[in-house]
C-alpha cells in the first residue's frame, strides 16, 4: 500500500483561492466569519506544519517511546478541547483524559495484536491521530448532552433518588441518551460512506496513486477501528463523569458546587 | 418519636433557607406549613437526605440520619415531590421499578387503590395521564415501597380544587387503611387542618410555632 506524492508549497497557496473565496462569501452575506476563517488557516498552516516536522522525526528516530509521547500529548490536548465543550459536567477533565487515554491504546493495540498494522511510528501515529480525533469528538458531544439532560431532569432524577435509587440507577437513561449521542455521528456516517462522501483516507490514498482496492480496505479498517474507539470513548466519558454529578450520600449536587 | 431536629440549618447561595431548626415530628400526620420561601420543601429534603444540612443533627428514629444507609432510609422514608417524575413506560412499570427496589412483592392493585387509581390504570402509559393522575400514580409508585413514613410536597399545589379534594380524601383514607406516617408540606392552613394532627409553622426559614394544631396554627 505504498504511495508518494508530491506537492509544492505554490498548490498549497494555489489552494487559498478557495480560503479567499470562503472569506468573500461571508463578507458578502454579513456573517462575520472573517476573522474566524483567517485564524483557521493560519492556525492549520502553523499546527500541521509543526505536528508534520514532529512527525518526520519521530519516523526517522523510530521508537516506540516518541510515539507515546506524542499520542499522550494529543490525548491532553483532546481532553482539555473536549471539557470547553462539557461546561456543565463537573470535573469533566479527568473522565475524558482517561475515556482517551482508554480508547487510543485499546483500539492501537487491538488492531496491533490482530496483525492488521505493525507496531511502528509510521502506521501508529496517523491512525493514533484519528482514533484520538475522533473519540474526542464523541466524548465530547456524549458529555455535552450528558450535562443538558442531568440540568433539564433534576426533578426526575431526585424523585428516582427519593425512592432510594443510586446516582447510577437514576441517571442510567440520561446516560444512555448521552452516550447514544456521542456515538450516533460516525455510525451515521459509516452507513453512509461512499454513497454521500467519500472518507479522507481514501481520498488521500486516491490522490496519492493508490489502488482503489488497497484505499478501500484500508478505509475500512480505519472506519471500523474508528467506531471501536469512539464508543469506548464515550462509554469511559459518561461512565465517569455522570458520578461527579453526585455525592457520596447519592445526593444530586447543587448546580455549580 | 419519627424525627428529631436539633439546631438546623442550611445556607444556599449565600441565603439562610433554614435556620436554627429544631424541632420534634411524631407518628402520625404533621404538617409543615408557611409562606412560599420559608423552606419548608428544603426541610423534607432533608428528612431522607436528598440533601444534608450544613449544621446540626437530624436523627430518625433515635438514630442520626448520617448513619442510616441513604438508600435504606429512602425506601423506609419516601418522598413524594411537589411535581409528577414518573420514570417512562406504564403506571405499573413504575410500581413495580419502586417495589423492585425497596425490594418488595409488587401488589399493583393495592397500591393503585390506596392512591384512589382503578387497578386499570397499571397498563396505562405514564405520558397519556392527567397531572393529577399522575400525583396519584407517584403516590402509588411511592406506596409500592411500603415506607413507614411519607413525605408529601405539596401534594396537591398543580391540580384543580376537585382533584385536590379527591387527593385529600385518598390521603385520609389512607392513614385509616394502612400504619403509616404522613409529613405534608402545604402553603395552606386550611390544608393542614384538613390532613394532619400536628404541625410545624416556618416562617423566613424559622420554626415560628409546632405543637398540635389548635396551638401551631394560631
């Protein structure tokens, strides 16, 4: 499944057109994105350049332990963008870091273990990258809808309590809602692959000069590898962080204590 | 005696809601009673711990609540709130949730009865109930536990004033029917006339009086 490409840093910038474009609709229909759409590509530029320098590295190093390292940054990271999106779940930071943390080293040493990709930085860091892109994404719309539907059910949730329910027995269908929610998207999606879009692997491995078997295949290992790690993701995530919600004496906390 | 409050009180948001309680509540039927705001549904929380003060003690049967298993105290004490939460799915799924919990045979038709519900209204969905019928099927849900004692929040604050009769009715009838306690929060006086044999009167999260009726509502 080898393939090389080469591409110049004038496409690159050829590729702006379509940035200035963007920029010039929202002008010109008064949605104020501007500014958004410029830090987005600046900000795209600078981290993928960076995280490609880094990645370089680590290829030519070849250890196991440079690409530890980065994958644990990466779950840090995910897990402080994931929180900012979970504003109403207490403690929010600790059950996504582990729901990553959880996900990215099952589902890599799972499809290690099968034999479906060799243990090394070139196969490790690109589909750690996705498996940790993705499962932040869904912990962090479980843990969103988690904190909307534990702050719109109080009520419910304390006369399930008062009947001398656990923290766990009484939030179990909010739980299950959230997590459902965090989960939906890529299966969603999954079902619709190469009927409304093709997925970005395929389309690089396309691109690349790949052979539309080869990229097929691999899509597909990724996709199912995909699914695997965002809802141990979002398990792990609502798992933990529904507890925080409440106090030992299986108490529904105040909002904000 | 079923309850015992010594120097309680409970600060939210940096407000006083109750201060300095202390008081005695027997077997029986007690009403708590006072002015919206005077924290009479913060103190029936705190009698099966949905919530803890932040000072004094709280004991039940001479015990502190903060020794009671919180689960076992909620299944012996068990709280009606002030609004319908049924659990989705039939009246009788939620019996039977309540009974499977406080671990308990389920008799449906028992407890519909005692709520004033036709034993019909087991298969009935929850979502397709009246408020008041689903006051009711909470009373039931609450009942199917077997407590020894039953806290009310306003029991009968969101219905019209046939069905509030009818609640009231159930709840006397009920304490002739089976040995159980009954603490009803009501911003009423006339209410807890109708309901209890003593009471407790708050006022700005103060007990201003408590003793029997004739002497707490005056």
């Amino acid at each position: 499944m080898s393939t090389s490409i080469d591409v110049s840093l004038g496409q690159v910038a050829a590729s702006l057109a379509l940035v200035a474009l963007a920029a010039g609709i929202s002008f010109w229909r008064r949605t104020d994105l501007e500014r958004d759409i410029v830090v987005a590509t600046v900000r795209s530029f600078v981290q993928l350049t960076a995280i490609g320098y880094a990645i370089k590295l680590i290829f030519e190093a070849d250890t196991i332990w440079l690409v530890v390292a980065l994958l644990s940054v990466m779950v840090l990271f995910g897990a402080l963008t994931a929180r900012s999106r979970a504003k109403k779940v207490p403690g929010a930071f600790w059950p996504l870091l582990i729901g990553l943390a959880i996900a990215a080293a099952s589902t890599l040493g799972l499809v290690v273990a099968l034999g479906i990709f060799e243990a090394t930085p070139r196969y490790l860091v690109p589909v750690g990258g996705m498996m940790i892109g993705n499962a932040m994404t869904a912990s962090a719309v479980a843990l969103n809808r988690l904190g909307d539907e534990v702050s719109g059910s109080r009520a419910a949730i304390e006369a399930t309590l008062a009947l001398g329910a656990t923290a766990r027995e009484a939030s179990a269908p909010f739980v299950r809602r959230a997590l459902r929610s965090g989960t939906i998207a890529l299966i969603d999606s999954t079902k619709t692959t190469g009927l409304i879009f093709f997925p970005g692997t395929m389309v690089g491995m396309l691109l690349a000069g790949a052979e539309p078997a080869d990229a097929v295949r691999l899509q597909l290992i990724l996709l199912y590898a995909l699914l695997g790690s965002t809802a141990i993701a979002a398990l792990v995530a609502t798992g933990l962080a529904y507890r925080n919600f409440f106090t030992p004496a299986q108490q529904l906390r105040e909002p904000g204590a | 005696m079923l309850f015992e409050l010594r120097d309680v009180s409970l600060t939210r948001g940096g407000r006083p809601v109750l201060d300095s309680i202390g008081v005695e509540i027997h077997s029986g039927a007690t009403a708590i009673v006072g002015p919206s705001g005077s924290g009479k549904s913060t103190l029936l929380r705190l009698l099966n711990r949905l919530a803890d003060p932040d000072t004094g003690t709280i004991s039940y049967r001479d015990r502190p609540l903060s020794e009671w298993d919180p689960l076992q105290l909620r299944r012996e004490v068990s709280l009606v709130p002030q609004l319908p939460a049924l659990l989705e799915g039939t009246v009788e799924s939620n019996l039977r949730y309540a009974a499977g919990l406080a671990g308990k045979e389920l008799d449906a038709r028992r407890c519909l009865g005692h709520a004033g519900l036709d034993s019909r209204f087991a298969e009935r969905d929850v979502s397709k109930l009246s408020v008041g019928e689903q006051q009711r099927a909470m009373l039931a849900r609450a009942l199917a536990q077997e407590p020894a004692v039953l806290l009310l929040d306003e029991p009968t604050s969101a219905l019209d004033h046939d069905a509030r009769d009818a609640i009231e009715a159930t709840l006397a009838r009920l304490r002739t029917e089976i040995d159980i306690s009954l603490i009803v929060v009501s911003h009423d006086p006339e209410q807890a006339r109708r309901l209890a044999d003593r009471a407790v009167r708050l006022k700005a999260g103060r007990v201003a009086a408590c003793g029997p009726l004739a002497e707490a509502l005056t």
